[in-house]
C-alpha cells in the first residue's frame, strides 16, 4: 500500500459549498490539518461538512459556523480524519472573498 502525501487548497470566492477534496477510489485518506485564513480583515465563519456517499448520500457537520479572526489563521484539525473511499469534504464561507482553505493529506491506496 503506497503512501503519497498530497494537499487541497481553495480560496472561497462565493458563499456557497465548495468541494475542497473527494477521496480517490481505493484509497483511504487521512486529513492530518485544515487550515483556514482570512485575509480581508474582517472576521468571519466557515462551515465544513463531510459527505458519505454510502448513506444515500448523508452529510455530516464536521464545523457548524466555526469563527475565523480578521486577519487571522485557525487549525482545525487536532486529531487525523479518516475519509473513506468517494467522502467528500466540502466548506462553505459566511462571505465571499474572505477566506482561504488548505488541508493536508495522506493518501493510503
């Protein structure tokens, strides 16, 4: 089983859900940080949600409204996340044009 170690970055230009990263198939993916920054100088919340595919498909909250400080860069991951072959992560802004996404990845296939 290759390991490769990968990331998903997206800058939020709308206010609407954005896929940030869908597992391959046969491969087990395991998000070991998402970072989210605001660069406008105004505060702001970002909404991040998984969706599996499985369960006709289900989406689960993984961040309901979580605050990000103007100018500011937050962590959100303090342990892995294991996503499943098809999940998909997707992330959603309060505001267009405010906040940037980056997570990073371990493939496992």
């Amino acid at each position: 089983m290759p390991n490769t170690y990968t990331n998903a970055k997206k800058d939020l230009t709308s206010n609407g859900a954005t896929v940030l990263y869908t597992a391959p198939a046969l491969t087990t993916s395991i998000i070991k940080s998402i970072l989210v920054s605001e660069d406008s100088g105004n505060a702001d919340t970002i909404t991040i949600t998984i969706t599996d595919a499985e369960s006709s498909p289900a989406v689960f909250s993984l961040f309901k409204t979580k605050s990000i400080s103007a100018n500011g860069t937050a962590e959100l991951i303090t342990a892995p996340l294991v996503v499943k072959t098809g999940e998909i992560l997707k992330v959603t802004a309060a505001t267009a044009n405010r906040l940037h996404v980056v997570a990073s990845i371990l493939e496992v296939s």
